[in-house]
C-alpha cells in the first residue's frame, strides 16, 4: 500500500461514479491520508476508504451551489499542507479534464506546496465505454474533442468554433437546454444527421441512455444531470 506523505497535496480522480474504476493507487492513498476534501458526486463507498481518523470534506459546488469558492479550497489545501497533513482532492472524473485543476496546482506552486497528480477515468471515456460505441474509429473518427458547454451564458451560441469534421465530441455539462446545444453545434458546422448519445449517471445505477441526432436534440427528454453528450458518425459502430 502507497501511503500518502506528510504536507503534500494529492490532486486525484474518483472516476466516474463506479467505485470499481477507481486507480489501486487512488485507493491506497485515501486509506492513508489524513484530509479528504471532495466534490458532490463522489461516491459514498469511495469516501469510505478514508481513515476513520481523517477529514472528510464536502467542497462540491454542483450546479451553482457555491458554498464554498474555489478561493478558499485552494487555501484550504495549501493550510493544510503547511500544517503538516497529507492531503487528498478528490474530483469526479480526472482532476485535468474540467475539474479546475489547473487553477489548485497554480495555487500551491504559488505557495510551494508539494502536490502530485493522480490521473481517473473521465466521464466521456466512461460514457463510451457503456454504451459500447468506440470515441475513434480509423475510417471515421481520428480525433476526440472534448467541449463544455457550462460556460455557454453570454448568449453567443456559436462558442464552439469550427469544429473538424472526422472528430468524435465529447460534452460535458451540456445543460438542460438540449436546443441550445443543437444550434451551438449547427454554427460549428456538425452535421444535423450526426448522431448524437446522451449518457446520463455513467457508471452508476442511475445510468440513462438517449439515442438522438443533432437535428432533433431539441425534441430530445433532458435527462438529470450529470450528463455528457457524444456526437460523430464513428458512434454508429
């Protein structure tokens, strides 16, 4: 068992939801260390690998809910560290793919903290790996994007940009307005008949497949987030 060391700062990825596809090395060092501090969607058998000693903190800011800036994790990581504890922050997915990681490592090189990455199974590589529908494909899809939509609320609906044509896009946090998205991919030039597959709780009991194209994402139900959405031609296979 790796143990977590004393006045570093472990950045680590719970996964998608599943306990199962959490890393060896993500659960070694949950068992060891002696703060946790956590975002909502964490599962609650994950969080019971910590110490029954440890600290366990909920610093989620789920859909708006900010109880907590992301100021204050960032000192609240750092005073720890400085204090002498070891320290795990524990994101849903992969700390790099859209969970401010990059904004806690400038915090705690700002403050020479020690820190270290622990890579997780990001939610779109999850989604596709339930729904059995490969992200590339050699004769359709060479390259992944992977977009959020979660800032999309100037009202400028073209924020994707051109988009290549033999991509496979993954979106996170695509929003409860599925019209929206339609027309943001529409002025990126996707196709109307590229398919489009809603995953909706991957990985967990509450998963929810929706099977659509992007013409008819507006008519589509919106599933409970958190939710990604897949859209190109290699999906098909």
């Amino acid at each position: 068992m790796e143990h977590a060391e004393k006045g570093r700062v472990y950045l680590v990825g719970a996964g998608p939801g599943d306990p199962g596809l959490l890393t060896l090395r993500a659960a070694s060092l949950m068992q060891t260390a002696d703060c946790v501090f956590h975002d909502d969607l964490v599962a609650p058998e994950i969080l019971k690998l910590a110490r029954a000693d440890a600290t366990v903190e909920n610093v989620g800011k789920r859909c708006g809910n900010k109880t907590i800036t992301q100021e204050q994790i960032n000192q609240l990581l750092v005073e720890k560290a400085q204090a002498g504890c070891s320290v795990i922050r524990l994101k849903t997915g992969d700390p790099m793919v859209f969970g401010r990681g990059g904004e806690e490592i400038e915090a705690l090189k700002k403050h020479s903290v020690l820190f270290e990455v622990v890579p997780g199974i990001t939610a779109g590589v999850a989604a596709a790996a339930a729904i059995h529908a490969p992200l590339t494909d050699r004769r359709l899809a060479s390259k992944i994007v992977f977009l959020t939509a979660h800032r999309a609320q100037s009202g400028d609906e073209a924020i994707f940009g051109p988009l290549p044509k033999d991509a496979t896009l993954v979106i996170y946090m695509p929003g409860p307005d599925y019209g929206r998205l339609a027309r943001q991919l529409a002025a990126a030039g996707v196709s109307p008949e590229s398919p489009c597959i809603i995953v909706s709780g991957v990985s967990t009991p509450r998963e929810q497949t929706l099977h659509t194209t992007v013409s008819n994402l507006a008519q589509t139900p919106t599933l409970p987030a958190p939710c990604v959405v897949l859209v190109g031609n290699a999906l098909t296979q």
